[in-house]
C-alpha cells in the first residue's frame, strides 16, 4: 500500500494511505535517503510504501520511502552541521511573523526565504498578532509588507484573536500542500485550531516572554483541510538550515539581486567592494531595499565555505 506521512516522531509515525486509512507505523532496518545525512530519515508528508504488521493494532511498517519532490529542513538543535528535515513534498511554505510578543527579525525571515528559494518552495508571509500592534509596529508592518511585496512575496496581516484577517490566509490554503513555520509562540497551533473547531491543540501563554525555550509543539504534524488541501504544524524554529548554500551563490536566493547579476562586471562578483557591482550600486541607489542588502551581507558572513 501506498501511504503519506502525517505524523513523524523519529520512533514512530502517523501515515494515511490514498484511501484515508490511518495506522501507526514504525520503521524496520535502516533507511539512507540519497546523501542526505539527517538525524530523521522519513519526515511529514513523504510518500511511503507500507506493509501491515497487526491488523488488530492497526500497526504498518514502512518499507520504502519515494523520491521527494522538495523538502525543508532546519539545523539540529544539537549539531549544527545536520539538517533535520521538517517537512517534503510542499506545494508552498508560510511563516508566521510576529512584530511583537515574539518579535520576528527580519534576518529570520530572509532565512526562511533563501530555504524557501533553494528549496524551490513558494513562499508567503503572515504577521499575525496585530492586535498587539502600536504605532510604531503598524508602521513596521507597512514598511516591511512593501519590501517583501516589491520582489513577489505576499504579505498578509492577520490577528487570530481579533478575527481578522483569518479567512484571507485560509484562502491561500485551499487545495495545496502548506508548510506553516515560525518561532516559537506566533501563533501557529492556535490558527490551526481556529480552523478545526473540534482540534485543541496544544497552545501557550507567551506572556513574560522570555524567547528561549517554550516549545509547545514537539512533532512537525500534517492535517487534512476542511475546505481542500492539507497544512502542517510544526515546532517553533530558532533559525533555518542553509548550510548547502556556497558563498557565492547566495545571491541567487534573493530575487531582487538574483535579476541584476548579470549586470556585474565579474562573474565572481560576491556584491561586497568589487568594482562595477550592479547589486551594491542599487542598494546604494535605493533601486533594492538597504535592509535586505544588509541582510544578504550578514548572512554571507555566516556562511562557512566548505573546505573540499
Ligand atoms: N494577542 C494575540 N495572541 C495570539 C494570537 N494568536 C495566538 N496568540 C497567542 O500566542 C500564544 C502562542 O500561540 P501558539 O499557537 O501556541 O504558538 P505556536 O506558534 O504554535 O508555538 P510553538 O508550538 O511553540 O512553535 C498563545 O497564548 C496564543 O493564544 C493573536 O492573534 N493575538
Ligand atoms: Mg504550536
Ligand atoms: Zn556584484
């Protein structure tokens, strides 16, 4: 039988198969995917090969696992040079952003859009909880919604506690295959559980916030949408993996630089100091968003070439 991958604990999983039969299933033997090394072989939303174990207990083992169409994965929290993928197979990813309450920087979202683009996931963001927002946020909100929006990305706002906003985000869902990603505490699980009355999942008070450590959501989980289409859950994220990204091609992940490369004068051109740089010469110029080439500058300087 062929099956999806709901659910994955990295002992046990959750699949369904195409007719909508759920088991529990577990893994015999030892699985190498291509030459990814992760420390969870079989992630949400892999397509898998299942064979009954005990009808009774409505136990399958997992005995072939199908080519991934893409995935996204984040760095272990443990070992920074492993990926853990989150999720595979993805029509599309959205991040949830908060300008309070956590506050989501904008680095963390240029991450999450470089793995989105060398993932070739589309990606869409949500700033959610502008029911906390001043002045002061509101304007932030502005001015980072038209920066993402001048180089394609949607930006939408929503406050789940307000109602609003909320069905123009279910709209995006419909018929697709959504990662749902962010830090910890934005607000994923509760939007979830708006669109499943009958769902509560767990949720939790960020109130005296203090960033570190209140993952309330463990296991990256798939659900099957009411109105079409499935969304995945996942556990708040510190920071996402681009640990496969060469220095030099770092650009290509941002769309804005990505059009003006060939405008370089060298092919090699890293965008820092090199004379007849296109790119620099348009952040300076105001042609590409200043904060977004600061960004694109910082994380290059992250970025660890690989020693062959
Ligand atoms: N003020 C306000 N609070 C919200 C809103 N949406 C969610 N919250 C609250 O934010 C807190 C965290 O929400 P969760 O849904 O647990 O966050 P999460 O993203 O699933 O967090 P992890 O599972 O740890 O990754 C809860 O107390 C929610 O009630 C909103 O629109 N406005
Ligand atoms: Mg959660
Ligand atoms: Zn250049």
């Amino acid at each position: 039988m062929i099956a999806t991958v709901y659910k994955s604990t990295g002992s046990w999983y959750k699949v369904k198969t195409e007719t909508g039969d759920a088991y529990n299933a577990r893994v015999k033997g030892k699985f190498k995917i291509g030459d990814i090394t992760s420390t969870n072989p079989i992630a949400v939303g892999d397509k898998v090969k299942i064979e009954m174990e005990n009808k009774e207990e409505g136990s399958v083992v997992i005995n072939e696992i199908f080519d991934r169409k893409n995935y996204i994965t984040r760095q272990s929290p443990h070992n920074k040079n492993q990926h853990h993928i989150v999720a595979a197979n993805l029509d599309q990813s959205l991040l949830f952003a908060t300008l309070k309450d956590p506050k989501t920087s904008q680095g963390f979202i240029d991450r999450f859009l470089i793995a989105s683009e060398a993932y070739h996931v589309p990606a869409m963001i949500v700033f959610n909880k502008t029911d906390l927002y001043k002045k002061k946020e509101l304007e932030k909100f502005e001015e980072v919604s038209s920066i993402y929006n001048a180089i394609g990305y949607k930006v939408l706002p929503m406050s789940i506690s307000g109602n609003i906003g909320v069905e123009e985000v279910k709209v995006l869902l419909k018929d697709k295959v959504t990662l749902l990603t962010g830090h910890s505490g934005v607000g994923k699980s509760s939007f979830i559980n708006i669109i499943f009355p009958e769902f509560t999942l767990k949720t939790q008070d960020v109130s005296g916030w203090s960033g570190k450590g209140l993952h309330t959501t463990t296991f990256a989980e798939m659900f099957d949408l009411p109105f079409g289409g499935k969304i995945i859950d996942t556990p708040g994220l510190r920071e996402f993996a681009l640990m496969d990204i060469p220095k030099h091609e770092l650009s290509h992940y941002f769309p804005e630089m990505r059009a003006l490369i060939n405008d370089c004068q060298f092919n090699n051109c890293m965008h820092i100091e090199e004379p007849g740089c296109a790119i620099k010469s348009a952040a300076d110029d105001e042609k590409i968003s200043i904060d977004r080439y600061i960004s694109y500058r910082n994380i290059l300087d992250t970025i660890k070439e690989r020693s062959w």
